[in-house]
C-alpha cells in the first residue's frame, strides 16, 4: 500500500508540501472520526480539544485554544442550567 491517499493523477497538481499537508489533515480527520464514533458529548468535545491544546508547542497557541474551550464550556453549563 502506498503511503499516499492520492492517485497518480492527483499528484500531478500538488506540490510535496501540500501532498503532506493533505495527508496529514487526511489522519487527522479519521482521528476526528474516531473520537466522535466513541459517542461523546458536546462538553467532552470541548475538554477533548482543552486537552489537545495542552500538547500544542507554541504556549501562545496553547493558552488561546485553552482559554476559548474553557470559557464555551463555562458558558455552555450556565445556560443548561437556566430553568425555562
């Protein structure tokens, strides 16, 4: 099995970079996939992506995924928790 998700056809048109690129949203998106077959809640979604931050190597980038799950998921339980 090659390593590639694309024919020779297709490798005509993209350049190496965006070759790898692909295939790495490629992986990713079976992750995705995966997770979601799990069965997971909306709010696991969120701590799942707080969690995935946590690994990211740029502490900027951390800090601001970190900072906006956090706040969805406060904002998410005080709005489940309003009687109507």
């Amino acid at each position: 099995m090659s390593d590639t998700i694309f024919s020779e056809k297709d490798d005509k048109n993209l350049t190496h970079e965006e070759e790898v690129l692909a295939t790495e949203s490629f992986v990713a998106r079976q992750i995705t996939s995966e997770i979601m077959n799990y069965g997971v809640t909306q709010n696991q979604i969120l701590k799942v992506i707080e969690f995935l931050a946590m690994e990211l190597e740029s502490r900027e980038a951390m800090l601001a995924v970190v900072e906006v799950s956090q706040k969805l998921q406060h904002d998410d339980s005080q709005t489940s928790s309003i009687i109507t």
